[in-house]
C-alpha cells in the first residue's frame, strides 16, 4: 500500500469507494447512513485541486481508500476518509490519517479534527486508539459547531455523533 495526492482521474472510484464504505452501516441498522449521498466527482474535484485530497492505492495504482480535508479554525478537518470494504482492516484508515496530519503540520496547523459516530466500532472507538479525544460542547470551535448542525438537518443525528480532535504538537 502507499499514498499519494489524489487525481483527477481518481475521483470517480472515490465516489465508489464512499457507497461501498457507506454499505457497512447496513449491517448495524443504520441504513439512513448507508443511504446517504456518497458525493459527487464536483464534489471532490475541489480537494483535489487543492491538494487536499489523498489515496491510497493497490499495486496497481487503483485506489482502496481516500481522505479529504478542509480547514476549519485553525485545524485540519477530516471531511471524509472512507476505505473500501474490501480492503478494510489492513490499516488503509489509519496511514490516511496519519497522511492528513504529516499535511496538518506542513501547513504549521496545530490538530486534527473530525466528526464521527461515538459507538460505531470503527468511528469513535477506532480514533481514540490512533489518539484523538473526544471534544466536549464546550470545546467546540464555531466552525465545527457549524458542521454539527449541518450534519443534525441531515438526520445523521439519529445516532449519538461528536467532534473528536488529535493535536500535532
């Protein structure tokens, strides 16, 4: 496995990756997740562009998994990392993040922040073991207080969700 900058060309098989990943949640009764927009192309193409955006690939090049980041007061912010179902459990999630904060640092930002289910086993419990910690309300920065109300007129509040963050001292 290794990890590069996200194509053009790639961002087809990101949307892919994002309905397969979003399937898991099927098998837990969260089918409102696993129904929800895996996103679009246009979507994506901005991170890349940016440089925001990373794959992992086979080797074949193809990728298995992607993360996107935005900057959301002063931190990089996870706005999606998803790993092919295929391809899950060989530690793809975990090189991701690790890429996103080797990206947070080069841009001399101080953490990592993300949004994520609380009792989905590969959510909230699997970050904490990679070092992140959970935020409490009145931690949150204004801007992530804003993706949470964004992510409650989803209905992805039908679960319990929390912002988590890992600083990059």
């Amino acid at each position: 496995m290794s990890i590069r900058a996200a194509r053009p060309d790639d961002l087809g098989l990101l949307v892919e990756i994002e309905r397969a990943a979003g399937e898991t949640f099927r098998s837990i009764g969260m089918d409102l997740v696993a129904d929800d927009d895996p996103g679009s192309v246009e979507e994506l193409a901005p991170y890349a562009d940016a440089g925001r955006a990373f794959v992992s690939v086979d080797a074949d090049d193809r990728p298995t998994g992607y993360i996107v980041l935005d900057v959301v007061d002063g931190a990089a912010h996870v706005e999606q990392v998803s790993v092919h179902p295929d391809h899950a459990r060989r530690g793809i999630g975990g090189a991701l993040l690790e890429r996103a904060a080797a990206w947070a640092r080069a841009h001399e930002l101080r953490a990592i922040t993300l949004t994520t289910y609380v009792e989905v086993e590969w959510n909230g419990p699997y970050y904490e073991r990679l070092g992140y910690r959970y935020l409490t309300p009145g931690e949150e920065t204004p801007g992530l207080r804003a993706i949470r109300r964004h992510e409650r007129e989803l209905g992805l509040d039908a679960w319990p969700r929390a912002c988590m963050v890992r600083a990059l001292d």
